[in-house]
C-alpha cells in the first residue's frame, strides 16, 4: 500500500502550493477544547469551534468517528511542550496577534473522508480511514479533523472505528522507537532478545505484539496485575516489576539485543549494562527531555542543551560497546499502511482500557490521569460505532 502511495505522489508534476475553503455551509462544529493550559477544570465544550478548512493542496478533512487519548494529551493540557509546538505552529511568528487557544486536543483519530485537496489522489470522500495527528495541529476531539494526506491510511479493514483509533499514536510511536530508530524489521529480529520497559501500556503493548510478529523473543516489564494480558499479547518472559529489585532480577537473564524504555527515570543508569556489548545492541527511551528543555530554557538554550545531552550520552555509551537513542513519535501515513497489514492479518490487535462518550471527555481524563491503564481510553464522538 506505502508503495502505491508513493507512486501516485510521484507522478506527475508537484502541485502548486495553494488555498482551498470548505465549500460546505457548515462553519461550526463541536469539540472539547481548552482556553488556557491547567488541571481537570479547563477543559470545555462547545458547538461554535471553528470549522476545518482545507489549506494546502495535500490535505484531507476527516469526519471523526471516534479518538483516543494519550499520555501527551494530559501533558499538552497542562502546557508540557508548549515553547516548541508553539514554534511548529508558528515558526516565522507571523500571527503575533493570536495564540494557539482555543485547542483541541487528542491525537488519534479513525473515521471517514469527508473533502479533499486538489492535490489528494490516493484517497476519496467516503474512504474510512485512521491517522494520528501531530502534536502541533488542532486535535481530534471534535467532530471533524484536518489532516495531511501522508498522515492518514485506510484503517484496517477487521477493525471498527472505535478499535482503530486505538491504535495509530501508540503504533506510531512504538515504530518509530523499534523502526527507525532501532533498525529492527521484519527480516533482522528472528531470535533477538529484545526488553521491553513499561509493557503494559498503550505503547508498550503494540511494542510486544510488533516484536513477536517479526519473530522476536520479548521480555516485558510490567506490574503482576498486567501480566495477564501481555502474556495473552505474546511476550515470552514477564518480570514483575513489584516483587523485588527489578535491576536484580534482570541481571538474572541473558544479555539482549534490543531495550525499549517507555518508563526513565532511575532505569536509564542499570539498563544499558543488560545489553550485548560490542555487538551492535541499542538501547531506545522515548522519555527524553527535549520539550522540557525548550520550556525551561527557550528554544535556542533548549535545543543546545538538548543536543549537549544526547550527544554526550551517545558518546558514553558507545566507548562502552553500546548504542544510546532518542525516539519520538512520528507522524506517517505509509508507516499505518504497514501497521494496517498486520492489524488485518491477524499478528495485531488493539488493547482498549475503556471506551467514554463524546460527552464523557473529562471523565475520560481523569480515568487517564489516574494511571495504571491497561491499554487505550477511547473516546466514541459518534455514539454508534
């Protein structure tokens, strides 16, 4: 599928860059939005959010069938990250005037083409699809969503709407970190040991599945009352993370190849002495302090500081005969056209927590911000799915 996209984005000649307004009469619609950056209390409804309009010649409108939520939306609701989404939204600071409020928050979305731009071929309205929506672009608690067409995919075709939005933040997450970053595929991790830190959330239960779907031995970390389902999602070995020094514990086991940390903190100083040495083994966090840093110190302090630090442990770590990396997730359509196939081929599955009304959003923050989920909360905005 990633194939056919890229050969239709490639033919012909690149479309201008132009303005397209929604022909429709619509110019409202509802959506849960925030004003100001703070706790439970600022979030808020209402039926008068702007309308999407189609901007750029490569975009496509979405009519939201249902969203989920993510750690980074109770973190972007607080104001996490703001300094540099603020920057993407906005890097010429041309619109000096405004402010990005008010947001929309939520990232993953699975629903229908409703309109598309003069340079869209790949899809049409009425195609269901699903996408994650970058961080820096209005969110997907709302009854429709623009997006860029190398953002969306067809959503797995076994999956209904409220399954498939599950899945495309956290799978893109989990590819990035595994994927691009960690170079792992299909065809190099037959028989790899690969550790997975934090295995029982949203990220860490794709991570499991991704990793036996190409032939992986997985240990997972998780809490005893978890170990259940990520035994249930494949993982050869689960560590209890509760019942003793976890570092002791896994000092028992063989060296791996791979370590995914969705968890930081106190890990990072023992985990990277559990790999292989010297024999191209990669430790992968997605905790990283990239966004904090440009909060705290502004964006060129922060980018330099964040560099300094990378840089510094990459180095450290490779005089010690392995291989330290930051991921982050990335928005990629063709990417999901990849997680789709083994969604619909069985080797996926979507692991829901709970499943909240569209007028249930701020009960569905506060059962997020509670901890401790076992897989996604999910947001219905169409109540039938």
């Amino acid at each position: 599928a990633a194939g056919g996209r890229a050969l239709r984005w490639a033919s012909g000649r690149a479309p201008a860059r132009g303005l397209r307004a929604s022909p429709r009469a619509q110019i409202a619609m509802p959506s849960w939005v925030i004003d100001r950056y703070g706790s439970n209390e600022v979030l808020r409804f209402t039926r008068d959010m702007m309308f999407p309009i189609i901007h750029f010649p490569n975009e496509v409108i979405i009519k939201v069938h249902a969203a989920s939520l993510n750690p980074i939306d109770l973190s972007m609701r607080s104001g996490y990250g703001a300094t540099a989404l603020n920057m993407k939204r906005d890097p010429l600071k041309l619109k000096t005037g405004e402010t990005e409020f008010p947001l929309t928050l939520g990232r993953d979305v699975s629903g229908v083409v409703m309109e598309c731009g003069l340079g869209v071929s790949y899809f049409k309205p009425g195609d269901e699809v699903w996408a994650a929506i970058p961080p820096w672009k209005q969110g997907t608690l709302s009854e429709f969503v623009v997006a860029s067409g190398n953002e969306v995919s067809f959503k797995p075709k076994c999956l209904s709407h409220t399954e498939a939005a599950a899945l495309p933040y956290v799978g893109l997450t989990a590819w990035s970190a595994l994927n691009q970053v960690g170079g792992l595929n299909r065809s190099n991790c037959s028989g790899k040991r690969i550790l997975i830190l934090g295995a029982s959330g949203g990220v860490g239960t794709f991570a499991v599945q991704l990793m036996k779907a190409w032939d992986a031995h997985v240990t997972a970390v998780c809490s005893r009352d978890a170990s259940i389902l990520v035994e249930k999602l494949g993982a050869d070995d689960v560590i209890d993370y509760k019942s003793g020094n976890l570092e002791e514990q896994l000092k028992t086991l063989p060296l791996f190849d791979f370590i995914l940390d969705n968890v930081g903190g106190s890990t990072e100083k023992w985990a990277l002495d559990l790999l292989k040495k010297w024999s191209g083994a990669t430790y992968v966090t997605l905790v990283t302090p990239f966004l904090i840093n440009m909060d705290k110190l502004g964006v060129a302090d922060g980018m330099l500081q964040t560099g300094v630090t990378v840089g510094s442990k990459t180095l450290k770590h490779l005089l010690k005969g392995v291989h330290y990396r930051w991921a982050f997730f990335m928005p990629s359509g063709p990417s999901l056209d990849e997680i789709a196939e083994l969604v619909d081929s069985g080797k996926i599955q979507p692991v829901i927590d709970e499943v909240f009304s569209f007028s249930e959003v701020p009960k569905a923050f506060l059962k997020l911000e509670g901890g401790h989920a076992r897989g996604k909360t999910v947001i219905n905005v169409i109540s039938r799915q």
